[in-house]
C-alpha cells in the first residue's frame, strides 16, 4: 500500500512539474523556418547579437527571419495560455503574440496586434503568417 502511494505522489509531482514548465523550452515552425526561444516563468535567455542586455525571457529567430525579436513583455494567462511582446533588434517594430498550448508539445502562435515579422525568400521580404502551429524541440 505504502508503495503504491509513493508511485502515485511521484506520478502526481511530475505531472505538475511538467505543467509547470510548459513555457520554457524551444519551439519550431518547419514551413516557416521559424524558432521560439523561451523561458516565460524567468530571464535566463542569452539572446543571440544582444547578449551585453543580459538574461530575457527569450527570442525569435529562424532561417531567413529578418532580425531577432526578443521578448519584452511576458503576460501569463493560466497554465496554457501567455501574451507576449517582441521587439526587433533595433527596437523600431513591435508585436503582440497570443501563445496558447493545444498539448504538452503543440504551441498555437497568434499575432494579436503591431508590425509583423518578415522573412527573406529570395530577393524578397514576405511576412510570415499571423497564425501558426510550432512543436517543442526535444533536446
């Protein structure tokens, strides 16, 4: 009995562990070619090109994405849901971004309002769609 108990509280602690540790990790787009940095519950993020401003939240960045946008603004809404804002590397254009998780490694990305991000495809700048779907890269 006593076993069983201690399986199922191990069970139950890993699972809040897990819960709790949603929005930290790395996330990609494949179609895009779009990467999501982060770590939402503290700075602890060297961003790529602005490591002299110390630990963020986190950063995109991607092949072709032009610039790197990191996180300014962290709004959590519950356990599966977040608001962030990203800024570009020059600090020139913003955006809002809804994060919501659809499971424990399938994260939907909304831009909710401001300058969307682009990305070079051949000579050109095309902006990326405002909704996607990215999945956590296991480490």
């Amino acid at each position: 009995m006593k076993r069983i108990i201690r399986i199922l509280a191990i069970a139950l602690l890993s699972t809040s562990l897990t819960a709790g540790n949603l929005f930290k990790g790395r996330f990609k787009n494949i179609e895009n070619q779009l990467n999501l940095h982060i770590d939402l519950y503290e700075e602890s993020l060297s961003v790529p090109g602005l490591e002299m401003f110390g630990p963020m939240h986190g950063y995109v960045n991607g092949q072709g994405v032009y610039n790197v946008w990191y996180i300014t603004k962290v709004e959590l809404k519950g356990e599966d849901k977040a608001v962030i804002r990203v800024s570009n590397d020059l600090g020139s254009e913003a955006q809002a971004i809804e994060l919501t998780f659809l499971n424990d490694s399938t994260l939907h990305f909304k831009q909710i309002e401001g300058n969307v991000i682009k990305k070079v495809v051949g000579k050109k700048l095309q902006k990326i769609p405002v909704e996607m779907t990215l999945q956590r890269v296991k480490k």
